[in-house]
C-alpha cells in the first residue's frame, strides 16, 4: 500500500491562509469608515407618569384578609 505524500501540505495550507487572508482584506476594503466619530448628545425629556407621584402598594391575592 503506498504511502501518503505529505510534502506539499505546508505550502498548500500556507497559501490557502494567505489567499484568505488577502480575500479578507478586499471584503473589508470596500467599505466606508468614519474617522472621527463624534458623540452626539441625546436630551430625553423626564416624564411624569402617575405611579411615581404618590406611594403605590401591590396586593397580593394571599395577603389580602380571608372573608
């Protein structure tokens, strides 16, 4: 049974990593960058719901009185 010649593997892998590599670089390319983002500044008005001007209490159904 003959042998496997494993000689050409480094190169092949090799190559295929570079080949993705340069792939990756041209996909990345195409897009457009901002270089300087800048934050902007976002004021969100307070609203006044009904629940937070007054003390609210949650009744459970077991710690009501018993009738």
């Amino acid at each position: 049974m003959p042998q496997l010649d494993t000689s050409t593997w480094p190169i092949t892998i090799l190559s295929m990593i570079i080949t993705l590599f340069i792939m990756f670089q041209l996909k990345v390319s195409k897009y457009n960058f901002t270089e300087n983002p800048e934050q902007k500044l976002v004021s969100v008005p307070k609203t006044i719901t009904p629940w937070e001007k007054k003390w609210t209490k949650i009744y459970f159904p077991l710690s009501l009185p018993q009738q």
